[in-house]
C-alpha cells in the first residue's frame, strides 16, 4: 500500500451527518527492531505491518535503542517523534501495578505517543527521548495477565497509561488482539482511550462486552491549539459513536479540565458537541480529571513545548504530595470547587443514563 493511499484526505460531512476523519495516520520516519523483538512472532506481525505501509525495518544488533539524541533538544524531539522502535517489554512491566482509579491494574503494549499535546502526561511519567516504543512480545504480555485476575470478582485493566493505543493501531495491531483476549476472559475486563479516530479495524472484533473504549476530549482552546497530531474533538466522538453502535461499553475522558479564560461557556459547548454526537442509548460513562504537573513534568514539557501557552505557573495552584514526598500541582480548592460543580451540572443535565466514574 503506497503511503498516500492509508490517509483519509477529507473532512467533510457526509450524507448520514457524520464527519469523515481528516487525520493522518502516523507514519514514523524510521523503525528499527531489536533483535529480541525481532524472535518473537508478534514482533514478525508488526514488521509485516510497518512494510506493507511502505516503510522500510532497521535491525539492530543490540537490544538498547540508542542514537536519537540530536544537536539540539528540538532535533532530539522531532528524530524521537518520527521513530518507532519495535522492542521487547522489560522483565519489570510483567510486574504490574494498580492504576486507581481508573482501574485495577495497568499493562502496556507500547511506550511513548505520536501526538503531540503540549501537556502530555506522558513528560512525568516516562523518562528519555520521547521515541515510541511497540512491544514485540505481546503475546507473553497478555498471557501474564491472568495472573491478576481474581476468580470471584471482576478485575479490570487499563492499557493507555504509556501510549495512546490507537494512535499506532495501524502499525502494531495490538490493540486489536488484546480485544480479543479479553474478549475470551470470563472476568477480566479492558479499558483504553484515545485522541485517534481511526477505529473501523475494531468494529467487527469479537470483544464479548469486556472492553470499554473512551475517548479523551476537551474544550476547543485546549483541543484546537494544545493537540497537535491528534484526531479533531468532533472525530473522536465519531469514532466513539461507531464502537458504541457495534456494542462496546464507552466513556468519555475530560481531560485535562482546565481553567482557561472563559471555560464555563467552552465547557458548555463540549457538553453540547458531545450530547450531539452520542446521541444512543446505552452504557456511557465519564472520567473528569483536572490538570496538573509536577516539576518534572513541567521541565520536560518546556523543553517539548518552549512556545506553549499552557499555564505552569505553581503560584497559582495547590500542592499536593504523594506517600512518598513527590509534589504535584493541582488547582486550589475554590477553583477545583467551581470547576467540579459546573462539569457535573452539564454531565448530568445533557446525559441523566451517563456514569461519572470519578473526578480528579
Ligand atoms: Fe500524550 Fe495522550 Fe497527547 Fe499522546 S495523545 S501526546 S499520550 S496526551
């Protein structure tokens, strides 16, 4: 397939009122595998994938992915953004960890985003250039899973907390079998979000109920001018709307909630692009989670993001620490307070059948 036949070109409504998707799939400028990555069959499927898109594989002769660094910062950034390394998952991540609480336990398939949001959580949590990372061994990956599973109650994972799954779909395919995997589990259930559209490879899986898509969304200063890369605010809840009618449990993610000039009014008309678009009976849930950082985030990011306008300033929020002394910066009690009581308002009065799962 030549690289210009995988993008959908229009943005355009069509007959039946829904907007065709104007965003690119990512196509990395380079892709190396390692040679452990390189032994495993998953790591053989994602190889296959990446050269039926036109783009050729690197082997490399060690297992350490090195040689991203530029000149500058901003070289390093943009070599890392164009990379896909095809990797094994370290020992480590077979160890899991709960994720509250959004869910029971976190897994990854990947590590690292093509998109490019200029207050990625991502800048906190991992550390290095921002390369993604596609785990070769997947298989291994899924089969350690059972592990956790609890044989009287429900156990429920999250696998976005690395990547945004769907944003490297197309190259990987990953998504799609762990879909299938937990479409096969009695109790183990699965939850992913995104800021892609491109879901049409999902529709038909055998998913069984057990997987929950959300999509993440927000208001249009922050979506249109903070996101670069990724699918529109009105695409996502497309793409959203297509899952939810093949029977998927969805949810929305508002996230980062932020206090910019004039959010009550972009909130409210979130909540009235939202409405317009789920407009179906069923399982719709919500996850509302305001913005914050910590200092290192907030280094990572200014040297990501030198022009953001995002607002970093600790002065004007409240901190918070963790049990082991780290320090994040939230928004003060008054602001959190406000914030709270006008989202859930909306939530409740556009969509009385939604869950609000938590806020945070
Ligand atoms: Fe980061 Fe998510 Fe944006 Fe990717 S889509 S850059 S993971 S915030």
């Amino acid at each position: 397939m030549s690289k210009s036949a995988i993008s959908t070109p229009i943005n355009s409504t069509q007959s039946n009122g829904t907007v065709a998707s104007k965003t690119k799939l990512w196509l990395p400028k380079q892709v190396l595998i390692t040679p452990a990555a390189d032994s495993q069959p998953w790591g053989q499927q994602i190889v296959a994938r990446v050269k039926d898109l036109g783009i050729s594989v690197q082997k490399l002769s060690q297992n350490r992915i090195t040689g991203l660094r530029g000149k500058t910062e901003k070289e390093t950034y943009a070599i890392a953004k164009n990379t896909l390394a095809i990797v094994n998952a370290p020992p480590s991540q077979l160890k899991l960890t709960p994720i509250p609480p959004s869910a029971d336990w976190q897994f990854h398939l990947a590590q690292g985003c093509p998109a490019h949001c200029q207050y990625c959580y991502l800048a906190g949590s991992l550390s290095g250039v921002p390369v993604v990372k596609a785990y070769g061994n997947l298989p291994q990956i899924l089969a350690n899973l059972s592990n956790y599973e609890q044989e009287d109650q429900d156990t429920t994972y999250e696998v976005s907390c690395y990547t945004d799954p769907l944003g490297i779909e197309h190259l990987t395919g990953s998504l799609a079998e762990c879909i299938r995997y937990f479409g096969t589990r009695k109790s183990a259930y699965l939850r992913w979000v995104t800021k892609f559209d491109h879901v049409d490879q999902l529709l038909d899986l055998p998913h069984n109920g057990h997987t929950r898509c959300r999509v993440s969304v927000n208001a249009d200063p922050v979506s249109h001018f903070m996101e670069g890369g990724t699918a529109t605010v009105e695409e996502r809840l497309q793409g959203l709307r297509k899952l939810a009618l093949k029977g998927y449990p969805v949810g929305v993610v508002v996230a980062p909630i932020m206090a910019i000039a004039n959010w009550q009014q972009h909130y409210e008309n979130l909540f009235a692009k939202i409405r317009q678009a789920l407009d179906f009976e069923g399982d719709l849930t919500f996850e509302l989670i305001t913005h914050r950082f910590t200092p290192k985030s907030k280094e990572v990011l200014q040297t990501w993001y030198p022009n953001s306008k995002l607002d970093l300033e600790e002065g004007d929020r409240a901190q918070k620490r963790n049990k082991f002394g780290g320090v994040k910066y939230v928004y003060a009690r008054d602001t959190m307070t406000e914030l709270k009581e006008f989202i859930q308002t909306q939530i409740i009065t556009n969509f009385p059948q939604g869950e609000i799962l938590y806020w945070t």
